[in-house]
C-alpha cells in the first residue's frame, strides 16, 4: 500500500515518508520533480520554475542520503517513478543503502524505466530510442546479476491510457514494450539463455485501472493470458512462477474532475475493485491518487484518506478471503476473450513494422492515441460518454471541500527553490572536483563501448557527479531526442455539420482571417518548461487544426524565449501555452515579458492547465486574455474564445454568425 509522494526538497520529503510509514504505508512511492526526471540539475535554465512541483528535487548523492535519511532501506520496499535516468537514479540509492552497511542482495524494489510510454505520453525522455534501450539492457542484466529482487522495470500501460489508449492498445502497445525490452536483453549477451527466466520474473507492470468495471477487470485477465504466452512460448520459460503476471496499479486519474471533485472518491474506489475484486486479476500493489489531483497538488490529508480507502478494503471487508468469484462468468469470458483477440492482432501489426521502437521513430503509435483521445473527447463532448458533474447532473451544492480553494491543495513554498539552488551551489564547492570529472570521463568512454553502463554511473554517483552532469555526458554521446507529437497524423475527430458548434467556429475563423488580411489564422500552441503532459495541448492543437487554424506546435521542453522567437517568426494570431506542472506563475510571465520585448502588443497569450483560481486571476492581471483549466472541457467551445480574443486584440467587433434557413 502506497501514496504516490514528494516534493519541494529532499527533507521536507523524508519527513513526509516518515508519517506516512508510520500511518500504516506498506512501501514507498517516489515522485521525482521534472528536473530530476529529465537529467538537468535545478539551476538550468529549463528548471525554472520547475523545482520540487511534482516531486522531490535529486541532483546528487547527498540529496539521496537526506531522502531517505532514517528509513531502513534494506528494510524497504521502494517504488521509483523514474525513466531516462533511471540508472542514475537505481545507483544513487545503491550508493545509499551501502552507505547504511544494507546487503544490496536484499533490497526491494522497482524503478519505472518504462522509456517508450514516455516517447508517446509522459514526454520526459532524453536519449534516442537506441540508447535508451541499452540503458535499460544494462540496468536489467546488472540487477539480475547484483540486485536479484530488484524490478528494474515496470512496463508502463497506465500512461498509455491516459494519453488515450483503448483497453486493446493499452495490452498491445505495453507488450509490445515488454517483448522489445526482453529480446534487447536476450540480445546483448549479458544474460546467459538459461537465466532469462530470471529476467522475465523481474518485470512488473504498472496498469491503469479506469471507471469501467467490467472492462477494466477484463483487460487484466486479458493481460495476464497474453503474458503467460509470450513468455513461455517466446523466451521458452518453463516455471509458472517467474511467468507470473506481477503488476501494480494507480486508478485512474485521467478521469478525476475538476467541477464536483467530491464524486472523484467514488470513481477511485469502484476503479480499485476492479483491480482486486477478481482474485485471478488482482493486483500486487494499488496506490490511489488523491480526489482533489484535478485541483492541484494535494496535501497529506488528502494522501491519507487515499490510504485509508485501501486499508478498509483489506481489513474490514472480506474481499481477500475467497477464490476468483467470476470464474465461470460467460460475460466475463467473453469480453476478455474480445480484448485478447484485438490486442493479439495490433501487437502482430507493430512486430511486422520491427517491433516498438521503429513503431515509436514513425509516430505510428503517437498518432493512434492521439487520434483514440480526440474521440473520447469527442463522445464526452457529445455527451455519449457521460461523467457526471461535468456533462451531466452538474447542478450542484456548495462543497465545503473545496469551498476555500486556497487551502484545498498543498502550494509548494516559492523559498525552497532557493533552498535546493543553494544546496545544489555548496554541493559543487565541496566535492573533490578532479575526481567528479575523472569519473565523468570514464563515463562517456564506456557509453561509446557496448560495456555495462552500470558500473561507471556508480563511481560517478561515489565521486559527487550531479544529475545534470551525468544526462550532459551521455547526451554527448547518445544525442537528444524529441518525439513524434502525432497532431499531424490524427484524423477529424469532429464534423463540421451545418449548424453545428464546429461549423460555426470555422466560419468565425475564416471570417475573421479575411477581415485581418490573413490566409489562415495562426495558432502557436507552447509547453514551456519541462512539463512533458502533452494530451491537453495535443487536442487543442487538432481541433484547432479542424477548425481552420494553422498550427505551430514543436513539442514539449522550450524555454519562453523559444516559444516568443516561434511566435514572431511564424507571425502568429495567438499564442497557447500549456502548463500542468504548476510552473505557470514563473513561465507565463515570463512569455509575456518577452512578447512585450519583442515589440508584439496585439497577440493575446492564452493558458490551460491545472491552474488554481488564485493563480488564474493573476495571470489575468499580469496581461493573460483567458485561462482554462479541466472544467472546461468543450475544446471546440475553447477553440472559439481563442477566436474572440483575436478579434478584441486586434479591435475587430464580436463575431455572430450568420442566420441559418433555420433560424431565418
């Protein structure tokens, strides 16, 4: 049992993990701030702003110490949310654990290290899908070899789904993962063929759990079928055991509301019974996110009722007493055989174009969950699929849980940024620095061998490297990547029917395109800073693409003077920017700073994300035309305020539409 956790620096983290333990928190889960996620140290200027907001700031060995400073970690089971520096990552808290007088051959654990979702959803890659494909290699045949009870990865389905995924490409894309990951690892010849076994019972997934029931409850029989397949027929293992379908869920959060957050506490427990109600399908682990993540980020109070919700499923309830009570069901087995069959032939589709990574490189499998996201925009939008309080029964009482906003949510305090870049500033000064570039050294002259990058990121770890320095020295060597965004190959998930809202939207843009002597309108949608959740941003930019816009949208991580440089050369209307990080309050104005710079007064700057109410007036104030955050889900409503605003920027009269026969 876990809660997803950290924040602002590494000890107001330790002294989080330290209650929670004592609450009755079975493991830890170690939520790591995007700087750390991405390789850069927190005084780069693509941190800013950045530091400690989704997680715990890690630049270097010392910050690991004062992590986990007190907690036993021979003694502890710990989760790592961790990817492109995963290694890094796994070797500072070995370094750690040694430091304690731990056995590294008892510790417990997993890091993430799922790359490819991250190419398709999550966006904190770095490295090409090659090298990062070795990392991982590495990270598993060191592990199996030093760490046997490690999970060096945790195949990531869970942020397949929130990127869009159906339930069938969800199993399909993360075997497909799996099966790239496996046969890298047979491949290398670090493993001998007689311990693959070893390796296939190291890997865990970590699965979404949405508000379907039944069908999320299919989707893991359906999983665990397929994965019993593969591994024995592919890799040839003959123990059941390391066959064993070994997975860890978080309910779903694509699904947690804004408006009416008080029904998000229903939605997660009927999404955990369907991860634990079939003995058959039942998860290894469940963290649980807390009701108010639509709101932003929550306190521990929140973190809390999360957990208790767990603890009363398994110590009131009788729910683990009994064998699979849906054996036997035909419903049951027909969905489920329904999910297998669909799964099996799109994983045989992505094998034919080589396998996941080719299928990555050709934006194959981004523009397929961009395309299953703008439907299921579409159809809640439609009102076909209902979610009430949003589209429906969204009449509603005062909550006095979110009645005061300002004290709804955890805000993390501003100084402690300060704190980290000081820490980060004595750190440097006092490490022996000959030795910290000796080990760097060392380090870009393994990566450019096929030797275990493991044992070099180590001493780099001992000798005081920091994070930045580490990702810097291999991105020397490996090269950066920037991922397919898949807006380009996704088709019109609305039509434009006569009358409707759409149709609408576009006469509004072509009309006022005309009035402004434009042959299009252009749209530059940004993501500023390191936030790497693009869905929002990518169904922004496809609608406004259907509705007649031009759209610029290069992708995550720029910095503001990027997005204003884009801005001023392709001449834009407006410009979008997306945040879900909480770094709003230092990168919008710093756009907007560097517009008025640039000499450009009449391109309004509109901003999504979640986005406080506080936070939402003062970007106004500070010269924002309009803010949106999660309530407001009508994109094509959205695509016609930005209409609006272009129009009151440049002092045109409101658009109306023009009267229909109907309305004639």
């Amino acid at each position: 049992m876990r809660t997803y956790a950290g924040h602002s620096t590494a000890s107001d983290s330790n002294a989080l993990y330290r209650r929670n333990l004592a609450k009755g928190q079975t493991g830890l889960s170690v939520a790591f701030d995007l700087p750390t996620q991405t390789g850069y140290d927190s005084d780069h200027i693509l941190a800013r702003g950045e530091v400690g907001r989704v997680g715990v700031p890690v630049g270097h060995v010392g910050d690991m110490r004062t992590l986990f400073d007190g907690i036993p970690l021979e003694q502890t089971n710990t989760s790592m949310t961790i990817n492109a520096t995963a290694m890094w990552l796994l070797a500072l808290y070995q370094v750690v654990a040694e430091e304690q007088g731990a056995d590294i051959a008892r510790l417990t654990g997993t890091t993430q290290n799922d790359i490819v979702k991250e190419y398709l959803s999550r966006g904190t890659h770095v490295f090409p899908p090659g090298p990062s494909v070795r990392l991982i290699t590495d990270m598993i045949a060191y592990t199996v070899g030093n760490i046997p009870k490690w999970n060096p990865i945790n195949i990531c389905s869970y942020h397949l789904q929130e990127a869009g995924a159906t339930p069938v490409q969800e199993i399909a894309y993360s075997m497909c993962t799996a099966i790239s990951v496996l046969d890298a690892v047979r491949d290398s010849g670090q493993v001998p063929v007689e311990r693959m076994g070893e390796v296939v019972a190291r890997i865990s997934f970590f699965v979404n759990a949405g508000v379907r029931f039944v069908e999320e409850m299919c989707k893991m029989r359906a999983f665990g079928r397929l994965w019993e397949k593969v591994t024995r027929e592919r890799y040839g293992v003959t123990d059941p055991k390391q066959r064993r379908f070994r997975y860890g869920v978080q309910v779903n959060s694509l699904g947690l509301t804004e408006a009416q957050p008080e029904n998000n506490v229903q939605r997660i427990v009927l999404e955990m019974l369907a991860v634990t109600l079939s003995k058959d399908a039942r998860a290894r682990a469940v963290q649980l996110p807390a009701w108010n993540e639509a709101l932003g980020l929550p306190r521990p109070w929140d973190q809390q009722w999360s957990l208790r919700i767990q603890q009363v499923l398994a110590y009131e309830s009788d729910l683990l007493e009994y064998g699979d009570i849906f054996n036997g069901s035909e419903v049951i087995e027909a969905k489920t055989a329904e999910l297998l069959a669909g799964a099996e032939a799109e994983i045989a589709k992505v094998l034919e174009m080589g396998g996941v990574i080719p299928a990555v490189e050709s934006g194959y499998l981004k523009s397929n969950l961009v395309s299953s996201h703008a439907a299921r925009r579409a159809r809640i939008e439609a009102g076909e699929d209902k979610i009430v309080g949003v589209n429906c029964f969204d009449t509603t009482e005062e909550s006095p849980l979110t009645a005061d906003l300002d004290t709804a949510i955890m805000v993390v305090d501003p100084a402690s940024e300060q704190s980290v870049l000081a820490n980060l500033e004595a750190w440097r000064g006092s490490r022996d620095e000959a030795a910290a570039q000796q080990a760097l050294a060392e380090l870009k002259a393994v990566a450019a061998t096929d030797a275990n990058l493991m044992p070099a990121t180590l001493a780099c770890a001992r000798a005081g490297v920091t994070t930045g320095e580490w990702s810097f020295a291999l991105r020397e060597v490996f090269g950066e990547y920037r991922a397919p965004t898949g807006v380009g190959g996704a088709p019109v998930a609305v039509a434009a029917e006569p009358g409707g809202e759409l149709a609408q939207v576009r006469d509004a843009v072509a009309a006022t395109a005309e009035e402004l002597g434009a042959g299009k309108l252009r749209l530059l949608v940004g993501k500023p800073g390191l936030d790497g959740h693009s869905n929002g941003a990518e169904q922004i930019a496809v609608r406004a693409r259907d509705a007649g816009f031009e759209v610029v949208y290069q992708g995550i991580r720029l910095t503001p003077e990027q997005i204003v440089s884009a801005a001023v050369a392709e001449d834009v209307h407006c410009v979008g920017l997306s945040i879900l990080s909480g770094a709003h309050s230092e990168l919008v104005p710093d756009v907007l700073k560097r517009l008025r710079r640039a000499g450009v007064e009449d391109v309004p700057v509109i901003v999504g994300g979640i986005i406080p109410a506080a936070d939402g007036e003062a970007l106004k104030a500070a010269g924002v035309a309009a803010v949106f955050t999660p309530k407001d889900f009508g994109i094509t409503t959205i695509i016609g305020r930005i209409v609006d605003e272009i129009r009151l920027a440049n002092k045109l009269q409101p658009w109306t539409p023009a009267p229909t026969a109907a309305t004639s």
